[in-house]
C-alpha cells in the first residue's frame, strides 16, 4: 500500500511539475485602486494557494481549540467517574461492619 502511494504521490508531482514548466509566461493581475502585479503564472496560483491554505487554517483553529476544551472537559468528567467507581468498589470489596451494640 505504501507502495502504491509512493508511486501514485511521484506521479502527481511529476504532473504539477509539468504543469509549472508550461506556464512560465508573465501574467499581469490587476486590484482595485490601480495596484497591479507582475510575475510568472506559476508563482501567483501558488501564493494564491499557500494564502488559501493559511487562511483555511486560520478558520479552523477556533472549531480545534473548542475540541479541545471540550475533549479536557470530556477527560476530568471520565476521572471524576473512575474515581467514584474506585470508591464504590472499595466499599463493596470491605466485609460488613457489625452495628454497635449499646448495653444500658
């Protein structure tokens, strides 16, 4: 299987490489304002898709630090009710004490 992913993985770069090799020419990209910027096809689509990632990135880690509050919330609860568990088993585990016996 590793194998299979190894080759699978050499093919996909071998493809996007091709695929850079092919579109070196300059492209002009206009924003608002009149800014303008310059530079070979190939290195905008791949600023443009680190700035995508990073941004996804940022947009998740609200949902990952939520997960993980929750998950250490999930975890004190789970030993809270280990321990009690512990405790039951203790006292069911001692022999049964004999009341006390008052003489008047």
């Amino acid at each position: 299987m590793k194998i299979l992913l190894r080759i699978i993985a050499v093919l996909l770069f071998i493809v996007f490489f091709g695929f850079a090799m092919k579109n070196t020419q300059e492209v002009s990209l206009q924003f608002f304002l009149g800014y303008e910027m310059r530079g070979p096809l190939v290195l905008l689509l791949l600023g443009f898709f680190v700035g995508g990632a990073a941004l996804g990135v940022l947009a998740m880690t609200p949902t990952l630090f939520r997960h993980r509050r929750e998950l250490a919330k999930q975890k004190k609860t789970i030993t809270t009710i280990q321990k009690e568990v512990q405790e039951q088993a203790m006292v069911k585990s001692q022999p049964p004490q004999p009341d006390a016996v008052i003489h008047l």
